[in-house]
C-alpha cells in the first residue's frame, strides 16, 4: 500500500495525467515506470482506486454481468493483491484467463495489458493458448479509437457488405415476453440476458482472415468434454460463465479462420452453444435455453454436419418437452426422423427417445414403448468419438431412465416407481446432479403408488443435491412430489414430506 505522502504525489500525477488527455492505458504504463507497479496493480492505481475500491467495482461488475449474481465467490482486497503480485513468492493465488477477463472489463483495458513477462513465463501452456488466441477490447487501444459497430461474416469469413448491423443501447432493465411460434408466451427475459445471449455469435470489427491452428478444435474438444463431466458434479451455475466466455473466443476464432479449420470450429461452436442451452435449460431459464438453441442451430448449419444440425433440432424439441409441448417435440422429432438413412445410431437414439417424450405428454403409451424398444438395440453403436450428444453413453440404464420418466408422465405410478429403483442401483456417486432429478421422480411414483417411507427417504435425498447442485430440475421435480403428497397433507407422513420441502 502507498505511503500517506505517495498517496498524494500519485492522486497529483494521475491528474496532471488526465489533464493533458492521457488515457487510462497510458497512465498505467507511466506508473509502472514511475513506481514500479505489475502490470495489475498499475491499472487499478491508474483509477486511483485501492485494492478494497477495485474489489468492490469487480464484484459489482460481476454481479451486473450475471457471473457471480448472488456473491458467492466475492472479490476482496487480499484476494486481489495476490492476484497483483502473483507469481512472485506467497502470492499463491494464480489470476486465470476468467479472472483476467473479468479484470479487464473493470479496468476498460485489453487482458495482453494486465500480464508481463513473469506471468507469461509462469502461466500454464492452457491459459497462454487462451490469452494469445483473444483479442483485445478494441475501445481500450487508443490508436484504434472507438469499437466499430458489429458486424457479422459470411460464409467466406469476410464481413457482410451493406449496412452493418448495429447493437441498439440497451435501455433501463425491463422484462421482455417473447412467444414462440405457436403463439405460447415463453418464460420472462430480461433484456440484458437476451443481448448478452446473443451478442456473442456476432463478430465485432473487420477481421483479416488468418492462419487458425487447427489444434484449437481438439484442444475445444476436450475442454467441452470436460465441461460436461463437471456439470454432472456441480450443476449449471458454476459452469455458465465459464463456457460462455469460451463460446465467444471460438466465434471470434470463426470470424478469423479459414477452410477446413473454420467449418471445424463452427462445428465446435454449435457443441458449446448446445451446452450453454442446456446449463441455462438445466437452471429453469427456458428463454435462454430457447435463445442459446437457436445460436447452436445456426452454427450447425453453418458447419454442414448433419449430425449437429439434427441434435441442434433435437435440443430444441428438449426445451418444446419442458414446457409441456408434446406435439411441439413430436414436431421436431419427426422432422429429424424423416431423414433417419443419414442419421448416425447416436443420432437415432437420441431422436428415439425424444420421441417418446412427446408421446407421454399426449398420452400416447403405445409410441413410447415402440420407440424405446427400436431405440434399445442402437445404444451400444453410440461411440462416435465426438464430445457432444453423450448422455446416452455415459449415464448407465440409460432408455430405462427415459421409459422411467414417461411412465410417471402417463400415471403408471407403479411400473415408474419399480424402474427408478433399478436405475438409481446403477447411479454412479460423482452423477450427482441426475441422481437428485431421478430421486425426485422416484419419490413422486413411490407417493402415487402408496411406498410413502421410500418417499420421504427420496424426496429428502433430492432435496439434499438440489441444495448441493443449484438444479432447478430438481426444485422442479421436487414441486411435482409437493402436488402429488397433497391428499397426505395435516397426516404423520404428509408431515414428513412438508420437511423435504423447507430447503
């Protein structure tokens, strides 16, 4: 911290500084030079803030930016000075690509700004391929002046011609209602969600087109495997921003990449749109979902694999099954279906069983069994070596989860109840978040079918990872066992059930 005297020769310079019309960026390099700062610290003394003032602004920021909305990991004052001082001795605390991210946003700088030769040398090879392949913010850089407007490229990578196509001002929050086709009102939106879930497939500037190393795409490829083993550990929250500011680096590396390796990555940015649907679909926000499905439906067809685009449209048909829109899904799923030659056995699964998800919710017992059954023998074909669409691999039973679910859908509480039984045998422990969904329904099936102690012990094991995990499936499942316990309400075992519900 600046001693008392330093304190006032710097507020003195930084105004000297502006009043000759230099700019943040340029102010922090002079007090570099002039105190010694990294480059870190040198842009937040540029803002004459202390490490506590930064921390504040960063949180703030975060919170505005839907990153850390309910301040569950907050910036503080210690916390920032190691990331300042990082890697120099007990300063333990590494600053990550996100971080750096996130630091630039609040300081109006570039991230290359906020690293220095001992960062570059320490940091891991992953975060560097991060760092160097990111732009800079381009209203940051004074020789470039202001940001252009964004534009979006065609299929050649260059820049539409004609009028660019501009992002209006965002005006004072307010609650949008959008309806889909059918003419259903979706759940609400909040402006600045639907902006910054759109504004990341538009690429800002006039990008020359460049040599892309096409290791990106495998190096994507395995994060995004990644990603969905962690989102069975800890459920969409953790997971939203992270995979969002990846989807953003890959647009821009679309935007620039050329041939093979730009149609490589717009197949990898259909996969990490498909994901961030599903994470916001997984938190209860079907708008989002809605929005992100649609970002991941164009980037398929961009991409010319059929595959993605069918499991673009399948995703869709998930969120039309989630607003309890069972011809919607039968829609959609036949529309997959009518190509079903050129669909690979994944596909077809997945295809399969998204059909008899639509069919439970028309009532249609007889489509369910049939689908299911023609799905079963092409499960263990499902190996195709890419990273997205596994849930069919990797979740164990998985069709007898799927006949689970629409049984309970069709009222058929006791084959329900005697399927999730089998299922949650073979649950592995690090499927958290889909143990607590499937508990949720089995509690549901045990109530309708009379097992009351083996619904109490579920329903309270759920609400246990629903705490855990942040899933709103399973509040959601959770609120369909409240309704199905109601004839229990004021009994011993009606007050059993009203415990699972105090979490």
């Amino acid at each position: 911290m600046p001693r008392p005297s330093q304190r006032v020769e710097q507020d003195e310079s930084r105004a000297r500084m502006r009043a000759v019309g230099m700019s943040h960026n340029e102010i922090a390099i002079e007090f570099a030079r002039r105190y010694h700062y990294r480059p870190r610290a040198a842009h937040r003394h540029a803002r004459g803030w202390t490490q506590t003032q930064a921390a504040n602004h960063i949180n703030a920021h975060a919170a505005h930016a839907g990153l850390d909305p309910d301040g569950a990991a907050p910036m503080t004052g210690p916390k920032l000075s190691e990331l300042e001082n990082w890697p120099l001795p007990n300063n333990r605390r590494r600053p990550t690509p996100q971080i750096l991210a996130l630091l630039a946003e609040v300081y109006d700088t570039s991230i290359h700004n906020l690293i220095d030769l001992d960062d570059r040398e320490h940091l891991p090879p992953a975060d560097m391929l991060l760092i160097n392949t990111a732009r800079g913010n381009p209203a940051a850089d004074p020789e470039r002046g202001s940001a252009p407007a964004p534009v979006l490229a065609d299929d050649s990578g260059q820049p539409r011609r004609g009028r660019q196509i501009t992002m209006p001002a965002v005006p004072a929050p307010q609650v949008m209602r959008p309806a889909d086709a059918t003419g259903a009102v979706m759940p609400d939106l909040d402006r600045r969600d639907f902006v910054t879930a759109t504004a990341t497939v538009l690429t800002f500037g006039r990008p020359a087109l460049r040599n892309v190393d096409p290791a990106l795409v495998d190096y994507f490829n395995q994060q995004l495997e990644g990603h969905y083993r962690a989102d069975m550990m800890l459920g969409p929250s953790e997971l939203i921003s992270t995979v969002t500011a990846q989807h953003t680096l890959i647009g821009n590396l679309v935007a620039t990449a050329h041939g093979d390796t730009r149609r490589a990555l717009l197949g990898v940015s259909a996969a990490y749109a498909s994901l961030i649907g599903w994470l916001h679909q997984d938190a209860g926000d079907l708008a989002s979902s809605s929005v992100w499905r649609g970002v991941a439906l164009e980037a398929a067809q961009r991409s010319r694999d059929h595959q993605l685009v069918a499991y673009a449209l399948l995703n869709h048909a998930s969120v039309r099954t989630d607003l309890a829109d069972g011809l919607g899904a039968l829609d959609l799923c036949g529309a997959v279906l009518a190509d079903a030659g050129r669909l690979s056995p994944k596909m077809r699964v997945l295809a399969l069983q998204q059909q008899a998800h639509g069919a439970s919710l028309v009532g249609d017992r007889a489509t369910v069994d049939s689908v299911l059954d023609q799905a079963a023998p092409l499960v263990e074909r499902c190996d195709d070596g890419v990273p997205w669409g596994n849930a069919c691999r990797r979740t164990p039973a998985y069709l007898e989860v799927q006949r689970a679910t629409c049984y309970g859908r069709l009222g058929l509480a006791t084959a329900a109840a005697g399927l999730w039984q089998q299922v949650l045998a073979t649950m592995p422990a690090h499927a958290r978040r889909d143990r607590g969904v499937y508990l949720a329904r089995q509690a549901t099936a045990c109530v309708q079918n009379g097992d009351l102690g083996r619904a109490v012990e579920a329903g309270q094991l759920a609400a246990d990872v629903a705490v855990e995990t942040g899933s709103v499936r399973i509040r959601r499942e959770l609120a369909g066992l409240r309704q199905a316990a109601e004839p229990w309400k004021g009994t011993a075992v009606g007050r059993d059930l009203d415990e699972i519900f105090a979490f």
